[in-house]
C-alpha cells in the first residue's frame, strides 16, 4: 500500500540525496568523520522527515 507522501517527487529526490550522501561520507578523513557525519546525516535525514 504505501504512504501519500512516498509519490511526491521532492520527498524521493530527499531519500536519493541521503543515499548520495551516506556514500561521501564514506570518504571523509577518520579524524572530522563523527562530527562531519553526524551533522549531515542528522540535517538530510530531517529533509526526509519533514517531508513525510
């Protein structure tokens, strides 16, 4: 079935975003990696959530 907000195009082009960046951060120095991380994991997954 699905939820409404799963059609609209800002909230898939948001999932593709966190998933664009879950793969940069895997490139990032070890020595910035958890406050860098957690700053942008936390700012694209609230997109996501609010859109939803």
């Amino acid at each position: 079935m699905g939820f409404k907000f799963e059609k609209q195009k800002d909230w898939q082009l948001a999932l593709e975003l966190d998933g664009e960046i879950a793969e940069l951060i895997k490139s990032f120095l070890k020595e910035r990696l958890f406050i860098l991380v957690s700053q942008i994991k936390l700012a694209v997954d609230s997109v996501v959530l609010n859109i939803a």
